[in-house]
C-alpha cells in the first residue's frame, strides 16, 4: 500500500506518523489496523491477507493531538486460488 506525503500546511502540529485500517468489504469487519511512526514512509507491505477476499483500506496522519481526517475507502482484492 501506498500514500502521498500529508502537505505541511495540512499539518496541525508535530506528524507522528500514519495509520491505516483494513476492513473486509463483505462484512465491514476491521481485519487489521496499522501505526508507521516513520513521517518519511509513504508505504507499508501488508501480509496476511484471505485469499479471494475484497478490502477497504483508509488512512489517516495523526498528531500528538490524534488523528486527523481519515482518506476516503480505496478498495484492494487479493487474487482467487488458480487466478
């Protein structure tokens, strides 16, 4: 997964990192949740993940304060067996 470096005039404080949320699209379920405290990734290798099974990831910057607005759902599937 992927992600655009947040603009500094977007920035309300000091960035501390990203958080990503992975939810199954079927069910809405969370399946997995993710802190990077680096501020100078813009990627993560997500593992684990069902096989032939659709996702929801979201996004979000947060601050000492908390996070900030979450991004829109981009949804990613993992092939099916034989595919």
């Amino acid at each position: 997964m992927f992600w655009d470096q947040v603009p500094s005039a977007s920035i309300n404080g000091v960035l501390r990192g990203y958080r990503i949320a992975l939810f199954k699209l079927r069910t809405q379920e969370l399946f997995a949740y993710y802190t990077v405290w680096d501020t100078n990734v813009f990627s993560l290798n997500i593992t684990g993940l069902e096989v032939g099974e659709a996702y929801n990831a979201r996004i979000c910057a947060f601050t000492i304060k908390g996070n900030g607005n979450w991004s829109d759902a981009q949804l990613a599937a993992t092939a099916s067996v034989g595919n």
